[in-house]
C-alpha cells in the first residue's frame, strides 16, 4: 500500500511528533507530513497550507492525524478527508504514531485500527515503585511476585 501520514496539530505539536517518530523510524521521511497550525493565523491560510502539504505527500492514501477533536487543526482536517481515501483521527499521541509507521504499507482500513489500538493502548498508569517493593497488605494472599 501507497499510504501517507499527515499530522496536523497546535504548532509545535506535530512537528514535535515527527522528529521523534523519525529519531526511530528516519526511513519513514517520505511517508511523514506536518502542519503546525500556528495562532493567530487565519484558518483559510491554514487551510491552504495543510492543502498543499496532503498533496506533495502524493500517496494513494492518507491518514491524517489531529491532536484534538473539535479544535482548529481538527476542523481544518474535516474539510479535507473523504473518507474514502483519507481517514481522519483525533487525539494523537506517541504511542499511536509509532504504531501507524510500523504498519504504514497495510491498507488503510488496517492502518486506522492500528492508530486506535496504539493510541488506547499507550495510555497507562504506571506504578511508582515496583510490586516487589511494595509493602504487603494482610489480606494478601500470593506471597510470591512474579514477573512478567
């Protein structure tokens, strides 16, 4: 598969996002766009920007990637994506976008469960201190910890 990957996001999010996608993956260049949306810009200018940035990506598909629903780079996008060609996702993040490169040649369909699948299951808490660190509570049972 022909896909490209468009982030479009608050400035300095989405470039933010692509230096350190490229740190891991630098032979995904080609297949990685931005636009930092930045204030005070008008939205039509924006707009063309983002235009012109989806076409010099020139692939068959594109994701494109928003940092939040609802927002100015998120209704920019909207205007842009068909759906049949382009999905569009809110709510990018690290995990998400390693995802979405690592899987970047399955098809599109494929490619938008992988970014939902990399964008929930990036979200976690992480404990302070290890369990075997932790001090026993009395009504524990299992004695031993293991690792996984």
């Amino acid at each position: 598969m022909n896909n490209g990957i468009f982030i479009i996001a608050h400035a300095p999010l989405a470039s933010a996002l692509r230096q350190c996608v490229l740190h891991v993956f630098p032979d995904a260049a080609q297949a990685v766009a931005v636009l930092d949306v930045q204030p005070n810009v008008p939205i039509e200018e924006s707009l063309v920007s983002a235009r012109m940035a989806m076409t010099m990506l020139n692939k068959t598909n594109t994701l494109v990637l928003t940092d939040m629903f609802g927002a100015t780079p998120c209704n920019m996008a909207q205007k842009m994506v068909d759906g049949v060609n382009s999905r569009l996702i809110a709510g990018v993040n690290l995990p998400m976008l390693m995802r979405v490169v690592t899987y970047r040649n399955e098809p599109l369909e494929a490619l938008v469960a992988r970014a939902m699948a990399g964008g929930i299951q990036g979200v976690m808490q992480v404990a302070v201190t290890a369990p075997q660190n932790q001090q026993r509570k009395p009504h524990d049972q299992d004695h031993y910890d293991h690792q996984q």
